[in-house]
C-alpha cells in the first residue's frame, strides 16, 4: 500500500513539473534588474536610493556597483550599465568609446561634495593647510624629494609622510589633481592608492603620519578616527572647514564639486528605469544630506527633472573636468556627444 501511494506521489509530481516544463503553465515573471556602476563617492547616495527604492517598488533589484568613476564608464560605453555614478564629468574619451558604441546619456548632477583632506587624530600639527602646501605634498616633482612633513613645513615634524589617495580611475583622483596640482592626473606616484575610500580610511586612521583625500560622507562616517583639515584657498587668508554650510555659501574652495549619475539612453525604455530616476531626484535632498553629503537646491533638482523629461542628451562640460563650476548655470547650457 505504501508503495502503491508513493508511486501516486511520484506520477502527481512529475505531471506538474512536465507542466511548468510546457507552455500550459504559464512561468512566474522575471523580476526588473536595473544596473548601476561607478564611483566610490556617488555609490553612498546611489545606494540609500535604491534601497528606498526597492522597498517602495517590490519586485525591482537595483545593483549599484563601485569600480571608480573611470571604471564605471567603461562598463556603460560598453552598455553594460543603466547607469553610471560620477565624481567628475565625463571625459572626452570616454565621450568617444561612447559614440562609437552608440551610447547616448543624460548627465544628472545629484549633489555636492567637499573634497576633505584627512589626518590622523594624533596629528597635533596640522591646524589646517593652504592650497600652496598640498601642491608642494602632492605634485609630480614631489616624489622622491618631499619625504617627510618637514620638507613641506619647516615648523611640522621630521617624520616620513604616509600618503593615501584616491587611485587613477577615480573621479576623485583627476578633480583633486586639477584643483590643486592645476591638472587632471598630474601626480606624484609613490603613494598608496585605491578606489575604495574605505581602504584609505583604514589607512590613516591607523598611522600617525598619516594624510589622505576622499569624498566628505567618508569623514562623517568615520569621524572618530579621522581629522578633517581646513583648507587656506590661494589668495585667501581664512582656513575653511569642510561642511554642508561652507559648501552651500561657497567658502569651501576650490575642492566643492558637483556629482553626477549619468542615465543610458536605451536604458529609457525600461519604465523601471524611469521610475528610479524620478525617485532618485524626488528623494535626493533628503538622502543625500543622511549619507553626509550637501545636497543642491530644489531649483537644481527641478531643472535637472526638466533636462531628463525632455532628454536632453550629451554634457554641459566640453569632455574634461572644471573647477568652481555653478550647477544652476552647468544645467541651462547646451549639450554635447
């Protein structure tokens, strides 16, 4: 009897699995993958809306990977991405491995960062720095020569510099480059570099010595293990703070910068795609002041909605990047493939 059951069992079984095998059964809907890569320094803001997201929209997974903002365009000029997180416009090469790939995108600027210098919190030298004082560190030229602090600064200690920065394929690297060494990727070579932010915070919160550079939301996390350096811009006399008031009154110059998302534009025909983009610029305020960065104005966010209702493909950057930028002025211009 038992076994007469269990071959019952076996028949029922196998004429159900033949039936999701067919056609008859219809199969269960895939659900909707939306794909984003890129830098370390938008992934924070990125990744607290697409959690929201996925809570307010059951059935979508948002990926949001970070392989720098170089990285990053490599996979969407390829068109693996949907979307690609920036710390820096996009560059005129990577304009071109998108135009030959028939990639078109709408650039979205989602926030501000303050770049912030960093250093150990047993650094009881360094008050702030002066723009003048970071080239001298950080510059081509310095490498091999200026060793320790006290080449820098007489006044500072004769101790061996520990350098940690962000690597060549972040956005980081090129504006902080620009900004303070006057051009993109001009750097000195023999320091430790990665595009996990959180590598580098690791590694000047464990030496005294210790000085590196990454977006703001990685000092506020990690504010107990690190010490934000106020930053003397040329021709100034005042050091500045990193913050969300200096930002947003300008002060913090010159390492204040725009962040982007960029949005493919196949990727526009997937209404999933949409909607988090809506999202995105709905709930950016909000979010991106919770992961420690400063938010843009609702004017900004209003008009970068308009640019991407009205697919307004291409950049307002002429393919390298700009210091000092107005986003107000950056959304308004003409823009380009």
């Amino acid at each position: 009897m038992q076994m007469k059951c269990t071959l019952v069992a076996l028949a029922t079984v196998a004429a159900v699995l033949g039936g999701i095998a067919g056609t008859s059964v219809p199969a269960m809907a895939a659900d909707k993958f939306i794909k984003v890569d890129g830098s370390s320094t938008v992934f924070p803001i990125t990744e607290a809306v697409a959690e929201e997201f996925q809570k307010a929209q059951k059935g979508t997974k948002v990926t949001v990977g970070v392989s720098g903002t170089g990285g990053g365009f490599k996979k969407f000029c390829r068109g693996e991405t949907d979307i690609s997180d920036a710390s820096r416009p996009i560059l005129k090469k990577e304009m071109d491995l998108c135009k030959e790939a028939g990639i078109k995108y709408i650039e979205l600027p989602v926030a501000f960062d303050a770049l912030t210098v960093v250093v150990n919190p047993k650094n009881d030298w360094i008050k702030s720095m002066t723009v003048e004082e970071l080239k001298k560190m950080w510059e081509p030229e310095a490498q091999g020569k200026i060793m320790k602090w006290s080449d820098v600064n007489p006044k500072w200690p004769n101790e061996k510099l520990a350098l940690f920065g962000a690597g060549a394929d972040s956005g980081t690297f090129d504006y902080f480059t620009d900004a303070i060494n006057g051009k993109e990727k001009a750097c000195r070579g023999d320091f430790t570099a990665s595009e996990d932010d959180n590598v580098l915070v690791q590694g000047v919160s464990r030496d005294k010595h210790a000085i590196g550079f990454f977006g703001l939301a990685y000092y506020v996390e990690n504010k107990d293990k690190l010490k934000a350096v106020p930053i003397v811009n040329k021709g100034a006399t005042k050091a500045v703070e990193p913050s969300l008031d200096t930002v947003m009154a300008g002060t913090y110059q010159p390492l204040a910068r725009p962040i982007f998302i960029y949005v493919a534009e196949k990727s526009l025909a997937k209404p999933e795609v949409k909607e988090f983009i809506y999202f995105y610029l709905k709930h950016a305020s909000k979010l991106t002041k919770e992961v420690g960065y400063v938010p843009l104005s609702q004017a900004h966010y209003n008009q970068a909605l308009k640019n991407f209702n009205g697919k307004k493909f291409g950049t307002g950057f002429g393919g390298k990047n700009e210091v000092g930028v107005r986003v107000d002025e950056l959304l308004k211009r003409k823009a380009h493939l």
